[in-house]
C-alpha cells in the first residue's frame, strides 16, 4: 500500500514502483494498492481514519467485486495474503503512522469489553517511511516545498490554509500528540508491528525533520537524494524497491550504487 | 487476445470517454501498468473532504471528459485516440476499433507530430509499462482546475476570459497589500484555475498529452474553436498571479522568523508594511 505527499499523486509519486515488477522477484509475487487524496484539501485525520476504514477491503483477503475479470476474481478471491507492507513518503507517513494508531487505539478500547479480542490483522503490516513529516516541517521547510514542488499548488495550499501547512507545525497538537501516543502504545503492545516503522530520509532533506520516533525498528539516510527522489526508485537507485521488500538500507548498499553510477 | 488487454480497453473507455460502464464506485481498478505480470495494482482514492459539510466545485478526483466544454472535450477525445492508437499497436489495448469516432474536425495525427517523444517510442523503444503510467499520468492531470485552465486559455470568449482573469487580478492586488489575510474556499476555488490549474510541467514528457503544457500548440492545429491569441493570454495571467505568489512566499519565509532568505527576491515592500495581527476575509462580499 502507497501514500503519497504533500501534493503528490499515485503517479507523481510511485510511478517507477511498478516496473519493479518486470526486475524483482518480490514484486512480481506483490499486488500494489495505491491511496490517492488530496494534500492540499483534506485532512490529515480525516484521509487517516478513511484508510484505517478501506484497507480491511483488501487486507488480509482482496473483496472480489474490485476485480475484474470475473474469472481473475474468483482465482485471486481464494487466497489470502501472506503479508501487508505499507509504505509512505513524506505527509503520508504522517497519514499512515495516524491511520495504524487510532487502528491500534479502537482495538484497545473494544478490548476492554471483550478481554479476548484479538488485534485487527491490518496491526501485523510492515511500516517503510520515505521522509516521513512526522516531526513535522524545519525551518525554512514549508519555503522549501514552495520551490521543489509545483510551486502554484504549494500556494494554492498556502492559501487554503490546508492542515498540511497548519497541523504540520513541529509543535502541533497532530504531530506531538501522534507521536506521544505512538510511543507510548508500542511499549504496552510491542506485538503490534504497524506501530513500529522502518524510515529511510533523504539526505539532505531541507523540508522536514528527519526525527524518528523512538520506538521505530530502524531510521537511515540516503545521501544526495532529495526529499522528493528519496521514494523514486530506478535502475541506479534501487534503495526505494529494496527498503519496501524489507531489507536493510546499509551504506554499502548505497556505496556500491553510487560507484556503480559514476562507472556507468 | 487476453483479458487484460480488453480490461484496459475497458478502463480507458470509462476514464476517456465517460462513465458508460458501472463505475466502481472511488474504489479505484487495475491501472494495469502490471498488464504482463501476475500480480494486481490497485488506486484507492480517498477524501475526507467529499464526505465533510464544505462542497467544493473542484474536486480531486480527474473530471469525467463526457461533462466537459464541446470544443475542449473535442481536443481531449482526439488525444484519446491518439493514446488509444499508440496502445494498441504496443499490444496494451485490444486489436479493434474504439467504438467513439473520431473527434469532430480534428486529426488525431497532430497529437502523434506534436509529441516527439512518441514518434521515436513508436520505432519500438517505448514499454508496455511507460506507456501505461504515461497514460494514467495523463488522466490525472485533467482535474477539474486544470480543465478550466485549458478552456479558458484556449477557448474561451474574450469577455469570460477577461471577466475571469480580473478576478485573480482582483485577489493578487489583496494578498500584495494584506498577505496575512484569510481567503475564503470559495475565492480560492474561483481562482484554482489559475493557480494549480495552470501549473505547467517542465520536464513533461513529450506524449500525445503535451500540448497541455504548451500553451500555443494547438494555434498549430486546425482545431475549431481555438483563440489565436493563447501565448498573450498566457503572458496575462503570468503576469496576474505573479503577486499572489510573492505574498505567500513572504508569508511562509516571514512564519520562521529565524530564517533568513538570502535570495532576497521576494520581501516586497507592500507585503512589509501590513501588521500580522491583520485578519480580513476576502472573497464573501
């Protein structure tokens, strides 16, 4: 599953995700989900709460009627999936990591009716972050999004006084209160994998913190990817694919590609 | 020929021609950029806002091409085919006739000339999965602000143009003078065309979707409809909006306070000489 960012899209964001299929095994054994909403008009609660709400829709078993032909249905309705990886880049991490905990805090309340209730299968999922906005924008970061990104979009955003620009204060109740309760929730309930995130940022990244929580499984650098390439994989950067199929970022890695692009 | 192939005949045909079929709701379907592989790629498209109190005229979601401006639906059909013709000799599309004609007086030719990129792509280097997100990327693009850019810049009356444009002149000469000020959705919905809207790509591919990105292309086209003077239009609302942009840069740059910008190129003086604490609503009048 795909979150894009601030004003991306499905295609402006993961467009080169697929054509891992055609190269990596991993992929050609993934169905790929990608979330569209919008950056500059809705809201961070509300796109996270829809996502916590849709994805039993696919996970852990796909509803045949989004598939068609029929007959693709009937063979794909059969199975179950073996895992779920979720992955977001910049205000979608937010997204994601609010979706999994008020996912993770409903269970908790349900809980306390019925001791025997067993967590929602969407808590097992895998969480791979690209510069998430988690910590929220540094200085100079919302400028720098005026001048990376379509710069009219940014401003019509600015204008609309949307939450990516207001809930996404450093100090805002969203960004304080999702990591407080994140971290808190993981140590009473470190089973519940979703809550805990594998982040990989870009280096530098002049439009958000790269803070971590404390409570994340694992937090490296990309070095000379900016916050918009961080996610963008292709045959000399391979560091998205393999992050989300779950191996470790090592500098190596990153040390062999980068020799490997200044020979080719 | 295989399922996929008509399953994507059948997508386009929805998303390029118009909701004919049974729609699947918001819960998106394949984008079939996966078309030769075993697994299954999905969009599931999300808002907060389409539930919440506030309607707004323009929605995220790409506008249905079948409820558009004639001439304008009439360019964007021509595309269609022009994307339609290119999938199916690539083998992404069925080997059959699409069962929309041609587009009124318009040669879907100009749509191949006009995109370089595709010409040389079409001599075999072009794959079944760039020329699938090239595709979706073109339909994303038609959001509804971006569909009334592109009528007003290419077809609208003198008149409506004018009318339109005075009020994104209206709303820069506010921001220039009061950059803190709230704007009500409305306002900004009533100016989204020239602001996301007209956001032209510079590195966009060369594809039968290009045109978008240049504004004097179809001057080149016999296409009916289409004002002549589209470059100075252009120029116009560059021109319009050019205030709109200094304010908020301002603005944002002027939140952290700490943060110098050594650019320099956009404290203007007026934006300077407004006090924060000023908070007026402009647009509810």
């Amino acid at each position: 599953v795909f979150v894009h960012g601030f004003l991306g899209g499905v295609e402006k964001s993961w467009r080169a995700f697929p054509t891992g299929t055609a190269k990596r095994r991993w992929w050609k054994e993934s169905d790929l989900l990608f979330v569209r909403y919008d950056s500059a008009r809705d809201e961070i609660a509300g796109v996270a709460f829809e996502l916590r709400d849709r994805l039993p829709d696919f996970y852990p078993t796909l509803r045949t009627e989004y598939l068609q032909p029929a007959t693709l249905g009937e063979l794909v309705s059969k199975r179950e999936y073996g895992e779920l990886v979720v992955a977001g880049h910049s205000l979608g991490g937010v997204i994601v990591r609010y979706a999994f905990l008020e996912l993770a805090a409903s269970w908790i309340r349900a809980r306390r009716n019925t001791p025997d209730l067993q967590p929602p299968r969407l808590l097992e999922a895998q969480t791979r972050l690209f510069s998430p906005a988690s910590a929220g924008f540094r200085p100079g970061g919302k400028l720098a999004m005026f001048r990376s990104s379509g710069a009219w979009s940014a401003i019509e955003m600015k204008l609309r006084k949307s939450t990516a620009f207001t809930d996404l204060d450093p100090t805002s109740r969203v960004i304080v209160n999702t990591q407080r309760r994140t971290e808190s929730l993981v140590a009473r309930e470190p089973s519940l994998t979703a809550l805990s995130a594998d982040v990989v940022w870009a280096r530098p990244d002049n439009v958000v913190l790269a803070e971590a929580y404390e409570t994340d499984n694992s937090s490296t650098a990309v070095k000379g990817k900016s916050h918009r390439e961080v996610c963008k994989p292709n045959d000399a950067y391979t560091v998205p694919w393999v992050f989300v199929e779950g191996e470790e970022v090592s500098q190596r890695r990153q040390s062999h590609e980068g020799l490997a692009r200044i020979f080719s | 020929m295989k399922d996929w192939q008509e399953y994507s005949l059948e997508t386009f045909e929805r998303d390029w021609l118009g909701p004919r079929r049974k729609p699947s709701a918001s819960m998106g379907s394949s984008t079939s950029s996966d078309a030769n592989a075993l697994h299954l790629s999905f969009l599931l498209a999300l808002s907060s806002f389409s539930r919440g109190t506030h309607q707004s005229p323009h929605s995220f979601a790409p506008a249905p091409i079948g409820v558009i401006h004639r001439p304008l639906q009439n360019v964007l059909r021509a595309e269609g085919r022009c994307w339609y013709l290119l999938g199916r000799d690539l083998g992404y599309f069925p080997d059959r006739e699409l069962p929309e004609p041609p587009a009124d007086n318009i040669d879907a030719e100009f749509f191949f000339t006009n995109s370089e990129k595709v010409a040389g792509e079409r001599s075999g280097v072009l794959t079944l999965e760039t020329f699938a997100m090239w595709l979706a990327e073109a339909r994303e693009d038609l959001s509804v602000a971006r569909i009334a850019f592109l009528r007003l810049l290419l077809f609208a009356p003198t008149a409506e143009w004018e009318h339109e444009l005075e009020a994104v002149r209206r709303l820069a000469s506010f921001l220039s003078r009061r950059p803190w000020a709230a704007v009500s959705p409305v306002t900004v919905d009533s100016v989204s065309w020239a602001l996301s809207g007209a956001e032209l790509a510079r590195d966009a591919e060369r594809t039968p979707a290009f045109w978008r990105m240049d504004v004097r292309a179809l001057n080149e086209a016999s296409v009916p409809g289409v004002v002549s003077n589209s470059g100075e239009r252009w120029t116009a609302l560059e021109q319009a909006r050019a205030p709109i942009k200094s304010a908020m840069e301002w603005l944002v740059d002027d939140e952290h306070g700490a943060f110098a910008d050594l650019d320099g190129e956009h404290k203007s003086d007026s934006a300077a000489d407004v006090t924060s604490d000023e908070r007026l609503e402009f647009g509810d009048e």
